[in-house]
C-alpha cells in the first residue's frame, strides 16, 4: 500500500506505508532523501498511479487540503 503525503511546505509525496510513522500529533514520514520529516497523509491507496494522479491534480490546482482532513 502507498500513501500520499503533506508536507508543512506544500510539497506532495508518494511513498510507502511502512515509511510512515503516526503519532498523536501527526506523522513522520521518510522522504526520497531517506530523511524522516512531519508531515500528514492526504490518501492511503494499493496503486501508485492512483495517487500519482491525485498527486499531480492537486499541484496543477494548486489545492490545499485543510488541517483537520489530514490524517
């Protein structure tokens, strides 16, 4: 399963479930540098390209997703 993420900056990321980590105020999430940074989840799906469009959807339309639906 993958997961789309948030990033504090309005950055976008697709990666594993197993690079997310929840907490009780929100989640680490291990980032392409390998890196692990806050951020929150926008979606969980089993298809890459799945979210892959929802990824690039939302950076065409430039859509922020509000604080209490992430997560």
């Amino acid at each position: 399963m993958f997961a789309l993420a948030l990033f504090p900056d309005g950055t976008y990321h697709i990666c594993k479930e197993t690079d997310v980590i929840k907490g009780k105020t929100g989640c680490s999430i291990k980032y392409k540098n390998k890196k692990r940074y806050a951020g929150n989840i926008v979606a969980y799906n089993d298809s890459y390209n799945k979210l892959l469009n929802m990824k690039t959807k939302f950076e065409s339309l430039k859509i922020k997703i509000p604080k209490q639906s992430r997560n």
